[in-house]
C-alpha cells in the first residue's frame, strides 16, 4: 500500500516535458507589427542573419496586427506581401485590427469603434483623406467607399486568407489568446483574436503551450501555459521575436 501511494506521489511530482517543436525544425513567431514597417525590416534583417547557418525547415509565424496605430500599415502589408524571408514557410495570423478591417469594409458604421483603437492611421495610410470631426454616417460611408478603392487587390485577399490559429509541435499561436473554458480544438475566432482578461488570468493547463500577442507588455510575458510577445512596437520601437527550436527557446528584438 505504501509503496504504491509512493509511487504515485512520485508521479505526480515529476515535472511535465518542456514544450517542443518538432526535431529539424525552427520557428520564428513575431509580435504585433501596428504599422512600424521600419521595425519589421529590421527584425526580417535579424532573422535572415540569424537562421543563415540553419539547415533545418524553418517556419515564420506572423501574430497578427499588421495594421492601425502606427503610421505605415500599407507598406507593412506590402512588405509581407512582396518580400517574404527566403526559405521560410510563412504563417500569417488574424489579429483584431485586421478583423476590424475587414467588417469596416462591409458595414462603414464599424468605425465608430475601429477608430477608437487606432483604424484612422490604417486610413491616412491607404491615402483616404478625412476631414477633422466628420463622424456622421455620411461621412463614415464616403471613407469607406474611398478605402474600398483604395486597398489593392492583394491587400484585401491577404487580410481575406488570414487564419486565427497555428499549431506546431506543443506551441498553440492565437493573436489573443484562447477561452480557458473551452477545448483547444473548440475555440470560437472570435475568442481567438479579441479575448484578453479571462485568458490572461487563467493558470490553467491548455494541453499545448499558447504563443500570442494582443496584450502589451513592456518585455516577454513567459508563464506556465503561455507566453505572450506583445511589446507595443508602435510606440516602444520594441517588436518582438520568439525563437522555438527543439525544447529552446529565445528572443529577437529591434
């Protein structure tokens, strides 16, 4: 009897194996861009020196939040549209300004809340002109009309083919996050790129290790079932790389 209640002590002591991406491959899974195209082409620059002597398969994963805040959202999304890292599978995530986008394009009245949280700047960026203080809904349709026009083709299908997760190995990347309360196979997109406070302050076990961006920090917030990598590159002119390699991980920063 005491032997085995030993044994099961034991057990259940014994630490759980760190998290791990599969052997022979690299992953590089950077943080919310908001518009710093002058961040992201140093950071590509960083990356591509870093994984030069890699022979593996390497993998790049984009968090999401291309756009909004900073000032450059449309060379952002050129840059990852038109010069991708050579030799990388790339990933690219959904983010909640991106989403925001998108319903904007369908439903002008979307910008009531969309230009609260940075959606003007993605606009001055496209080349939409508004004038100061015009929030009516006349004036709301007329910028939509004029970003629909103004976003290129490829834009519109980049931000269209966005997806809302990436599962490799034990590492689970969302924008946001993911309902504590639901499997990790069950998530709503929703959850996926807008939930925030239930997710950061859960200490639950998600079956895989949650890599996401969505809530600033001022450095990496590494915790037991996630790490979030979110550094406010618009304003910090930090943005953030997360580096899996086996069970190893690492940071790149600008």
């Amino acid at each position: 009897m005491f032997s085995r209640l030993r044994s099961a002590l034991f057990r259940t002591s014994q630490k759980k194996p760190a998290p791990a991406v599969p052997q022979g491959q690299r992953v590089y899974i950077v943080g919310d861009i908001h518009g710093r195209d002058d961040l992201l082409r140093n950071l590509h620059e960083q990356v591509t020196a870093d994984s030069e002597a890699y022979a593996g398969k390497k993998w790049v994963v984009y968090l999401g939040d291309y756009i909004d805040r900073g000032h450059e959202s449309k060379n952002v999304v050129e840059e990852l549209i038109s010069h991708p890292l050579a030799g990388f599978e790339r990933i690219f995530l959904r983010g909640n300004h991106e989403d925001a986008l998108l319903r904007f394009l369908r439903d002008s009245n979307v910008a009531r809340d969309w230009f609260q949280f940075g959606g003007e700047a993605t606009v001055y960026s496209y080349g939409v002109a508004m004038a100061p203080g015009t929030r009516s809904d006349v004036s709301l349709k007329a910028i939509q009309v004029d970003l629909q026009r103004a976003v290129p083709e490829s834009h519109v299908q980049f931000f269209q083919a966005l997806r809302t997760s990436f599962e490799i190995g034990d590492y689970f990347c969302v924008h946001a996050g993911i309902d504590p309360l639901r499997a990790l196979h069950d998530q709503r997109d929703e959850d996926l790129m807008w939930i925030r406070d239930e997710f950061l302050s859960s200490k639950k076990d998600h079956e895989k290790m949650i890599v996401h961006g969505h809530s600033i920090r001022e450095t990496p917030d590494e915790q037991s079932n996630r790490i979030g990598i979110d550094t406010g590159a618009y304003y910090s002119n930090c943005l953030t790389c997360l580096v899996l390699e086996d069970s190893e991980r690492r940071f790149l920063q600008t």
